[in-house]
C-alpha cells in the first residue's frame, strides 16, 4: 500500500534493521524499543490489522507465527520472550500494517498495562 510504512520497510524503500526476514515475511528491529530487545514481524503483503485477515490468510499467518519464533532465535531470545499484537487504536495499534511486537530481555509484567 502507498502509504505504509511497512510496506516501504518490506520493500527496501525505508531503511529498518532487518533482522530476520523470508519471502513472504520480514522483521527488523522497533524504533522505539520497550525493550532491550524489541522487534517487529511483519507479513510482506499489506493486511491492516489481525482482524482484517481472511481466511485466504491463513498460511500466511502460520507463516508468520513460524517467522516470529525463527526471529527469536536470531535474537538469542527464544528461551523468554512475549510476542503481541495491538489490534485497532485503543488496544495501541498506530500502524495500520499487521505485525507482532517481539519483546525480550527483562522481565515482562502481566497483567500487561
Ligand atoms: P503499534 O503501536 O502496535 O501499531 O506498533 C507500531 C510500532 O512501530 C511502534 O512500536 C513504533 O515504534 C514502530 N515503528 C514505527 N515506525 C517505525 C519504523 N520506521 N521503523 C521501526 N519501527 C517503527
């Protein structure tokens, strides 16, 4: 889509630092890290949000569950870390592109805040 960011970042037109990244997925680190390690998964193709998938996006979505822990590991964080989808604005979400917060590195609270 034109106007994502996202999709710039998946397509090379935005820099990002990649960190894990296959034909259909891609994950580069936040910006604004939550913390020590914090990174971002994303699917190539533009869905605006989980609830926004379809059915036809279901191996897409195994695929990015796949992608996610296979990112873990490039972190040095699949023993602990929280994966999270904000999904519409008042769960969080400011980017309308589907992706997974990958968080790791300290202890993570719960209940979330
Ligand atoms: P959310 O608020 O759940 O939609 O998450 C969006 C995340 O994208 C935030 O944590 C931002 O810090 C992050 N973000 C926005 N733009 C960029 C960018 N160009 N590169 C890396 N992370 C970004």
């Amino acid at each position: 889509m034109a106007d994502c960011i996202f999709c710039k970042i998946a397509a090379g037109e935005v820099n990002a630092k990649v960190v894990y990244e296959d034909a259909d997925t891609l994950a580069f680190l936040d910006l604004n890290p939550q913390a020590p390690t914090h990174a971002l998964v994303i699917p190539r193709r533009h869905i605006p949000s989980l609830t926004a998938a379809e059915d036809t996006d279901a191996e897409l979505l195994g695929k990015l569950q796949l992608a996610a822990a296979r990112t873990a590991k490039v972190l040095k964080a699949e023993s602990a870390f929280r994966l999270v989808t904000n999904n519409g604005k008042a769960a969080g979400q400011s980017v309308d592109h589907l992706h997974y917060h990958l968080l790791a590195g300290r202890k993570l609270l719960w209940p979330p805040g």
